[in-house]
C-alpha cells in the first residue's frame, strides 16, 4: 500500500522535470520580444547653459544622487575610522539593509 501512494509522486516529479526541460528549451528557441524603453529627459530652464546645452530633469536627479552619495562615503568613512566594530545610527541603518540585500 505504502508504494502505491510513491507512485502517483514519482510520476508527478518525472512530469515536472519534463515541464521544466521543455520551459527551458521553449524559451531558448523562442526569445520574448523586448520592449524598447524611451525616457526623453525634458528641459527644466528655457535658456541653455551652455551653447546647446540645457538643464534637464535627469541632470537634475544624477547631481542629487551624486551628492547624497558623497556625503554617505564620507560619513561611512569617518565612521568606520573612529575603530568601533559596527556602525551606529543612520549609517547602520544603511549598512543593515544593504547587508539584507547582499
């Protein structure tokens, strides 16, 4: 009796393997066609800064994050120079949930 409920599972893996080789293979084959993503970045002042070049909303953001992301360095590296073992504050913080994502 004990076999006969092995059996039913048995076949049941052999069937998922078959599905999962054939996926596999389906999607080789068949490649899905990707979409092309197009974000215009748009112009924040009417006058250029320089001769043809203006001030958009994706300059605006990288400058941003290019701050934020000095000021983070500095204070990790001022921070990990004091010689404690972990990190304290904003910077655990930061450090915990990069450590997560890691």
């Amino acid at each position: 009796m004990e076999e006969a409920k092995q059996e039913p599972r048995k076949i049941h893996r052999w069937i998922f393997l078959v599905v999962l080789i054939l996926s596999g293979v389906a999607a080789y084959f068949f490649s899905p066609i990707q979409p092309h993503v197009q974000l215009p970045a748009e112009n924040v002042s009417h006058y250029p800064i320089f001769d043809n070049f203006y001030m958009t909303n994706t300059l605006i953001a990288t400058i941003i994050v290019d701050v934020l992301l000095l000021i983070l360095a500095f204070s990790v590296r001022r921070a990990t120079r004091k010689g404690t073992l972990f990190l304290t504050g904003f910077l655990g913080a930061v450090s915990a949930i990069l450590e997560y994502l890691y």
